[in-house]
C-alpha cells in the first residue's frame, strides 16, 4: 500500500508514519519533511491463506489519520498438470 504524506507546516520535522490494518497487522517508516513537502511512502503486510476479505487500511501520523477499504483475494491453487 503506498501512501501520501504531506507536512502542511512551514517548518522541518520527523514522524513515524504508521499503517494499521486491523488484524492483518501493520508497518511504519519514519519520515523526514521540510515543510509544506510531500512524499510518498510505500507499506508492506504479509497476508496467508485464509486472509481474504473485507479490511479498513488506516494511515496515522502524530496529526492526521485517513482510512480506506481494502479487499484481500485468496491466490487461486496452482494448476497440475
């Protein structure tokens, strides 16, 4: 899941930018931006099998957070020939 961050502040600052989905687990980075610079960040959770279905992915920093609904499909087997 990839991100955009952006420091709406006129000054330079570090945070740790944390994704949440629920119980699939999480990952963070932290960023360092000048202000009013963006960038974006790319996250990464590990799913297994039995995983699929409905999520809400949620993106906080120390003053902002947003949320979206992501769907996990179950990896088709293998084909044997």
């Amino acid at each position: 899941m990839t991100a955009d961050v952006k420091n709406t502040g006129d000054k330079s600052g570090t945070q740790d930018i944390r994704l949440d989905v629920g119980s699939l687990g999480g990952d963070s980075q932290q960023l360092r931006l000048g202000g009013g610079e963006s960038e974006s960040v790319t996250f990464r959770v590990s799913t297994s099998s039995g995983d699929s279905g409905q999520y809400t992915a949620t993106v906080k920093s120390d003053d902002d957070s947003a949320s979206t609904d992501v769907t996990i499909n179950e990896q088709p087997d293998e084909a044997n020939f």
